[in-house]
C-alpha cells in the first residue's frame, strides 16, 4: 500500500467517525438540524414547528453516508474490488430512503 493510499484511508475513517458522532447527535435531536426544512425556516417557523422526524432522518442518512466512507475506506486498505459495488448500491439507498422518508413526512403533517 502507498502512502497516498494510507493518507485517504485515514482520512476516509476519520470523516466515517466524524459523520457517526454527528448522527448520533442529530438522532439525540441536539445541535443544528442539517435538513433543509430546518435550514430554510424563518426564526418563528423554528420556535413553532417540531422538527424531530427532520432530525431523524438527517441522523439516519448521515449514518448511511458514514457506512459509505467506512467502506470506501476499507476498500482501500484491504484491496476489496467488489466493495465498490456495495458502495453503489448504498449511495442508491441512501438516495431512495431521503426521497422516501421526505415523502412520510410530509404526508404526516
């Protein structure tokens, strides 16, 4: 393995550990919401309206997008070839459950 491919294996682990400690953030619904319904509301829109199923699914997806950079990553270190495929595969995933969980949720309001 060379350096250049040690170097982006940590740094794929290192945002894979930093995307999982804000997931867990965000399904402990603490901090700031990274949803674009949450982002985009006024001040008084914030203060009014529940924001936890927006919370949940931010936790969720960035989860799913932590998986992603863990496998990437070991993909690098262990010189898996069909890791790419599963990787493809969950991109698609992640895709399909914020379309469709965007899609509950606003059904359910």
């Amino acid at each position: 393995m060379s350096t250049a491919e040690l170097i982006l294996a940590i740094v794929l682990f290192a945002v894979s550990a930093l995307l999982v400690f804000v997931a867990v953030r965000q399904l402990q619904c603490k901090g700031y919401c990274f949803n674009n319904a949450y982002i985009y509301a006024s001040k008084t829109e914030r203060e009014q309206t529940d924001y936890t199923p927006y919370y949940k699914q931010s936790g969720i997806v960035l989860l799913m997008l932590s998986a992603l950079f863990l496998l990437n990553g070991l993909r690098i270190v262990l010189r898996i070839g069909f890791l790419f495929y599963v990787s493809l595969v969950l991109i698609a995933a992640v895709i399909l459950y914020s379309i469709v969980s965007l899609i509950i949720i606003e059904k359910n309001k």
